[in-house]
C-alpha cells in the first residue's frame, strides 16, 4: 500500500459538472482529492481486505441471530421495546439486504481492523462505485497509471445483480432521502441506477414527502402506493417517529431491513468480541459500563466481562476510544490515552447515546493524512472499497475521498 503523487485532471470541475458531482468540492476544500491515490498489490486487495470483509459480514449475521433472540441486548443496543418485535421479526422472515460500509484500519501490511460497520444508510457510494471507476479509465488513458492497473471496483455491478436476485423485473422501488441534501441524493440515486439497470421502476420522493393512507398504507408524493421503499434515513430515527408505528401492518418491504437497526449500531462491535474474542480483524470492544471502573487505575470491570477483560485491560489503560452506539461522520467520538482525553469530535450530536469503549488502534500516516478503507459489502460479499483521509484522527463528514488502484 502507497500513496501515490498523481496529476489531476485539467477537466475535474467538467467532468464532475457533467454527472452532477455537485459536492467535488465544497466549504472551499476539495471533497474529492485525486492530486494522489492509493496504490495496492492485488495481494493485498484479495487477502487482507476483500476476504476478510466478507467474512466480518458473515460474523455480523450471526451476532443478529443471537441479539434478537434476547431482549436485554436488543435493550443494549438502544432498540425501542415497542419495535423490538419489528426487528426481530423481520430478521426471522428473512427481509432482505442490499449493501453496507465498513470502516477498516488498514496500513498494507497487518490484518485491517473493524473501525465500525455503517450496515443502514452509507455515504460514499457514488464516489466508490462509478466516479473513480471513471478517474481511473481518464488517468490510464493518460499513460499516468501502469499499463494493466485495475480497481477494487465491482460495486455497481454488484448490485444490479443483487436487485435481479432479489426482485421480478418491473418490480416498482421506491427511494427516499431528505430533501435538498447532495451527497444523499447522490447516494440514493446511486442506487437507483442500479436498479433501473436491472430492470426495476424506480421512483423518487422527499422523504418529507411520504405519507400514511387510511388504510395504513404508505404513500409517495404522487400518493402512489409503496411496495418496497429503499430509505437513506437511519433505523435509530425512524422507530422514534410516529410513522414506525405503521411499519408493521403496512405491506411494504424496507431497504435496508428494520434488522439493520443492529447492524448499523456500534454496540454490534462489543457483541462481536464476545462472539470472536482475539479475532484478527476485530479490535476488542466492551459496553462503557461494564467496564468504566476498570479504566481507572485499581477499578474491576462487572463480573459478567472480568475474564474477557483480563487480557485487554492493560491496553485499554493505555488507550482506548469511546463511541456513542448511535452516530454519525466520527460525531461523539472521544480518544483517551494513560487516562487522559487527548482528541475528541466537535460534533455532539449523539452525546446522550449509550457508549461503548474499543481498544484504539492507530490509523496509518501517509504524507500528513490518516487513511480509512470503505469496504462495500453487497449483499453478502465485499464488492470494492473507497477511501477517506483526514489529518485529523477521527475520520469526519468532509474528510477528503481518495480514489485508489491495483498495480504490482
């Protein structure tokens, strides 16, 4: 793994115009940055990111069969018990995924570690699966890549295929997002390509625009019945609104599922070093308060995790991050080092979430910036990845996307 010095292209601002890439830049910063780009063997692509994140989202659904199986986790993982049956029902009915993000530490030469899996509403998706796809035929063309380079890139073709699995041709789609957003709307509409390539109607609409029928049924803004209604708008929100009480009884299947609501919670992490404790790909993680004493010199963890404590409580004295089990782009993320804060997100948005505490794992350090691999998981397999770098250490909303190549 390298990064690489490469020259932009002279027609970026065009090109990007001309797919309605309208956040390339914004704040007066480059969102997308392709003044360089990282370089991977296919070794690495194949043996150390793509295989073991397909196998992380094999060990995620066995972790969803044993949460909504007990009501005290799900209780853990901040699940409303009036929806507590949605989830878990769902679940059991087998409703269907379509695509995820996990954030991966990764540095080229040890395992990547599991940073956190967005499994409900993932940005970046656009970016990931069709415009660096198009950097990349742009800068081969202009003899600035090895001859023979490729891309870990089969996001959008991933997921055609995973709508035909899923759905009879013609089948209507709905997609929502929150009006006047772009990098939503670009997300959705990512998706929505996908699914007009594979033979689906796809229809948009504001999700401010939805509405409940008499009979419980819910409506777009043509009030044309929805079947299925793909929503970039996250689990955690819609079962506090009034809506989620006629999820149930409405007919209409959700993409992503009301399953992801565990999925896509960082509550999920301290469940799956319970479930795979030293795995390679993890970083041990516990609930906040099972061990908030024992982060403090001479306190004990609850009984319940001393012995899976005991072997990671010098690291975690050492240093540790603490995460809200709902947030967002890094928000409430705090970094504590020999027992002291020593960086914290700006952002407090989810501060009254419950918490969890996961050993802190450094992010590797090319040229002044702090990389974290997005690997695509697609229906059950990773199908690409996309990068975001920062300066700082926690990765955040306008963190910079940088696009990426194969080359031995």
């Amino acid at each position: 793994m390298r990064k690489i010095t490469l020259p932009e292209r002279p027609d970026l601002a065009a090109k990007a115009a001309e797919v309605g890439f309208t956040f390339a830049h914004m704040h007066g910063e480059p969102y997308w940055d392709e003044s360089s780009a990282y370089q991977f063997t296919l070794a690495q692509i194949e043996d150390d990111l793509e295989g073991p994140a397909t196998e992380l989202h094999a060990m995620t659904r066995e972790a969803v069969n044993r949460i909504v199986a007990d009501p005290a986790l799900m209780d853990r993982l901040g699940i409303p018990q009036a929806h507590q049956a949605l989830v878990a029902d769902s679940w059991a009915r087998g409703e269907p995924e379509i695509y995820g993000r996990m954030d991966l530490a990764y540095d080229g030469t040890g395992p990547a570690k599991l940073l956190e899996y967005n499994a409900d509403t993932p940005t970046s998706l656009y970016e990931s699966a069709a415009f660096q796809w198009q950097w990349l035929e742009d800068q081969m063309a202009a003899g600035h890549l090895p001859k023979g380079a490729d891309q870990f890139n089969g996001i959008h073709e991933a997921l055609v295929e995973r709508y035909r699995e899923l759905f009879p041709p013609d089948t209507d789609i709905h997609f929502t997002a929150v009006a006047d957003n772009a990098e939503d709307y670009a997300t959705v509409e990512a998706m929505a390509w996908a699914a007009r390539e594979a033979g689906m109607g796809a229809h948009y609409s504001d999700l401010d625009k939805l509405a409940v029928s008499k009979d419980g049924q819910f409506l777009d803004a043509d009030d044309r019945v929805i079947g299925t209604l793909f929503k970039l708008y996250p689990w955690e929100d819609l079962l506090t609104d009034d809506f989620a009480r006629h999820i149930a009884k409405s007919g209409c299947l959700f993409l992503e599922p009301a399953w992801k609501a565990v999925v896509s919670n960082k509550g999920l992490l301290p469940i799956l070093w319970q479930m795979f404790p030293g795995h390679p790909n993890l970083l041990p993680a516990f609930f906040a308060d099972d061990v908030a004493d024992a982060l403090v010199a001479g306190g004990q963890p609850l009984p319940a995790v001393a012995q899976a404590f005991a072997p990671v409580a010098e690291q975690f004295r050492a240093a540790h991050v603490v995460k809200p089990i709902f947030s967002r782009e890094g928000a409430g993320v705090v970094i504590v080092e020999g027992g002291e804060v020593t960086d914290a997100s700006e952002n407090h948005d989810y501060d009254g979430h419950a918490r969890i505490v996961q050993a802190y794992h450094a992010l590797p350090e090319f040229d002044g910036f702090r990389p974290v691999i997005g690997a695509w998981i697609v229906g059950s397999a990773c199908a690409g990845i996309g990068i975001r770098e920062d300066r700082a250490r926690i990765t955040q909303d306008l963190s910079r996307f940088k696009p990426h190549f194969i080359a031995e």
